[in-house]
C-alpha cells in the first residue's frame, strides 16, 4: 500500500485532489449507505458527465466555521490528548486502490496512541433523529462511521473517534469511539477496485430512480426533436401507467384539498384560529409575502399523448 500525504495549497488543487479518487466522505455510496449520493451518481461524477459545484455551499460553510470551536471543545473535553494538527491540511491517498481522505483531526490519546477525529455540525433535530437511538445511545450513521475508518486507515492511526458539534441554544459535543474493522476496508477495497473497473469500461451503474431522478435530468436538460422507437420495451407500458395513475391521485388528492380548505374557511370565516374536540388547533391568519422577480427559464415537460 503506497499512501501519499499531499499539502493542501488552496481548494482548488484540493478539489483537483480529491476529483482522481474515491474519497472518505462519498465512499459510502458504494455500499448504498450515503444518505446524498448514492453509486450511479458518483460513476457520474467521476466519469465526468457532471461537474462537482465548486461553491462551498451553506452546510460546508457552517462545518468550516465551527471546525475550531470543535477542535478547542475537544481539548477541553480531552485535556489529556494532545492535537497534533488542526487543521490538517493534508489530502491522503491510498496511490493503488485510489482512495483519498481529507481528516479533520489528528491527536494522540493518554495511551500516546495516534488516531483520528471526525468532525460533524450538526443541528439538533438532525441528530436526534438520525443519531440518537430509541434508547439514548449516540450511534453515528453508517456512511460517517465509513469515513472516520478510511481516515484512520489511510493516516495509520490506531483508533477513531467521531465529534458530532451539536449547535443549538448551547453547544454539545459527544466523542464517539469508532472500531477500526479490517473487514470495512477489505470490502470498500473491493468495490472501488469494482468502481475504477467500471469508470474504464464505461458500464454505470442502475440508478435508483427515486433518489437519481435529478441527475438524470441534468444528463439530459434539453429535447433533440427526435423520435425513438421505445414499442419492443416491454417495461415503458408499465412505467405509463404508473405515471398515469400516479397524477390522477395527485389530482385527486390536489381537489380533495381545495375542498377541505375551502369548508373550513367558510366554518372559520375571519378567525385566525380554531379549536377541535381532540384538542387539536386549526390556524388560518394572513401571510404577507414579499413581491420579486424570476428570471426566465426553460425546462423540459414530460406528457402522454393519446395514440393516433
């Protein structure tokens, strides 16, 4: 295993870095684990059939901004461990299986044994519901679990450990041990060396239609005025159909509502509020929505024609 540490000098050599490799925090993908990316998008990516955006979005921008506030509550939290280096600044990479990492932490624990730390901000809902389990315990998700163990294993560290920064009218931040399993890495060695293969012979992936839908109309944001032959596809009359019912409840359901709002504006008449018999309450005040203007835009319509 040759594993290259690579100073980072300004994010966009770091985006150049990491565009040649699986990385830690999308590796998941692989193993239908990612809850934002999923294996034919990132065949997508990598092939270069769509562009990572290059603008730090929201999200990333919080991460950034709270890393310190992190790292300074987990040498309070852990006075005994010593950070070696915040902000990392390095991109590791594995050069044989093209695995790449960017850690967010590096420390030595009171054993002197080195290990890595994963930062996530989080905010409160979030984590309740995707890290808390029934019984209280902090579980952190799979594909984060995955990340924190490829970081380990490319920096060579002898444990991990996952810091989600829970910001809300204070801060919280639980240290969660993570276990190094061999085994992860054996497999996620395996489906990249799968990936790579793929990327060369040019054979994506199926894609999870209800979780790709936008990428696939990214492929594809324009109509060519041609005509394709679909009639020998035994699927394409079973999909119809399915559109087709799943509009006349969506128009159903769309009259429904019109209905039920419109019997209980004439019940509620002015009031702003209204009370039932199981204690439920029903508002209905005046909302002022500001005027602005939309650029034009164009967009493709997807509608089934009768036959001729």
């Amino acid at each position: 295993m040759a594993i290259e540490k690579i100073a980072i000098e300004n994010r966009d050599q770091w985006l150049a870095l990491r565009s040649q490799d699986v990385t830690a925090s999308i590796a998941g993908a692989l193993l239908g684990v990612h809850p934002y990316s999923t294996a034919y998008g990132l065949y997508l990516l990598k092939k270069g059939l769509i562009a990572e955006d290059p603008e730090e979005t929201a999200p990333m921008q919080r991460g950034r901004l709270l890393e310190p506030v992190a790292a300074q509550l987990l040498r309070e939290q852990r006075p005994d461990w010593r950070l070696i280096v915040h902000p990392v600044g390095y991109y590791f990479r594995d050069t044989d299986t093209r695995i790449g990492a960017t850690p967010d932490v590096l420390a030595v624990d009171e054993k002197g044994r080195a290990g890595v730390v994963q930062i996530k901000s989080i905010e409160p809902s979030i984590f309740r519901r995707d890290w808390k389990s029934d019984d209280g315990s902090i579980e952190p998700p799979l594909w984060i679990i995955i990340q924190a163990i490829i970081e380990a294993h490319l920096t060579g560290a002898e444990w991990a450990a996952v810091a989600p920064l829970v910001v809300g009218f204070g801060l919280e931040m639980p240290i969660v041990p993570i276990p190094i399993h061999a085994g992860i890495i054996d497999r996620l060695k395996f489906e990249v060396a799968g990936f790579w293969q793929r990327i060369e012979e040019g054979k994506n992936y199926d894609p999870d239609y209800g979780r790709d839908g936008a990428l696939i109309a990214k492929l594809y944001p324009q109509d060519n005025g041609a005509e394709i032959d679909l009639s020998g596809d035994n699927e394409v009359p079973e999909i119809v159909e399915c559109l087709e019912n799943a509009r006349k409840h969506k128009k159903d359901a769309g009259s429904q509502e019109t209905t039920a709002k419109a019997m209980l504006s004439a019940k509620m008449g002015a009031a702003s509020f209204a009370r039932l018999a199981d204690g439920r309450r029903i508002s209905f005040k005046t909302t002022h929505r500001a005027g602005y203007f939309v650029d034009e835009t164009s967009f493709r319509v997807l509608r089934v024609l009768k036959g001729r």
